[in-house]
C-alpha cells in the first residue's frame, strides 16, 4: 500500500499481492471469499531478532509517540483480524485490510 521497506523486490512483491487479492476475489466469488491483512510496524520477537535492540526501542518508541492509536501491532493483533475475517466477515471480499495503528496517517505527534 506504501513503496517504503528495505527494497524494490520487497515492495513490488507486496503489492503483488493485493492485486492477487482483488484478482482471486473476483475469480472465486461467490464460492471463496478472498482478503488480505497488511500489517505494518510490527513489533514482537521475530521484529526483536532482525533488529538491533536499539532499533527495536525506536520502532516501540514512535509507535507510542507518533502513531495516532500510540501503539504498534502485535502478532496477536493480526491473529485477531483474521479470526474475524473467518468468523465474522461473510460480506467482505476483495479487501486489503491495513493494519498499523495509523501509521500512514503520518507523525501525528504534534497534533492539539
């Protein structure tokens, strides 16, 4: 949804993906319903593993400042969506869900 990441591949593969999203959404209705959870900002032990922990802290440290929910997204916030996506979503296909606690809103740090 945003070309930001370590690399090109990285980003172009991820919008690869939510156009797969719409494509199979389309070709599968009304048998398969087809969604797509995009998490950013990630924090947890996998995050904790290929960042340094000064970088780990900044990342936790902007989600609390920056990020208008002032948090980050955990794994169990993602398990959480998709259970509902199961469970609860019988109307919704095709969607790209973004995840990441309005990070893309941009530093609303120094909002009033």
């Amino acid at each position: 949804m945003r070309a930001g990441g370590s690399s090109m591949a990285y980003t172009s593969s991820k919008a690869a993906i939510n156009n797969l999203t719409l494509a199979m959404a389309r070709a599968l209705a009304p048998e398969v319903r087809v969604n797509a959870l995009c998490p950013g900002g990630m924090l947890g032990a996998w995050t904790r593993k290929i960042l340094t922990e000064e970088q780990y802290q900044a990342r936790v440290d902007a989600a609390k400042t920056e990020y208008p929910l002032r948090r980050g997204i955990w794994p169990r916030d993602v398990a959480v969506a998709a259970l509902f996506l199961v469970e609860g979503a019988t109307t919704m296909t095709g969607e790209c869900i973004r995840m990441d606690c309005g990070q893309h809103l941009g530093d609303t740090s120094n909002r009033t």
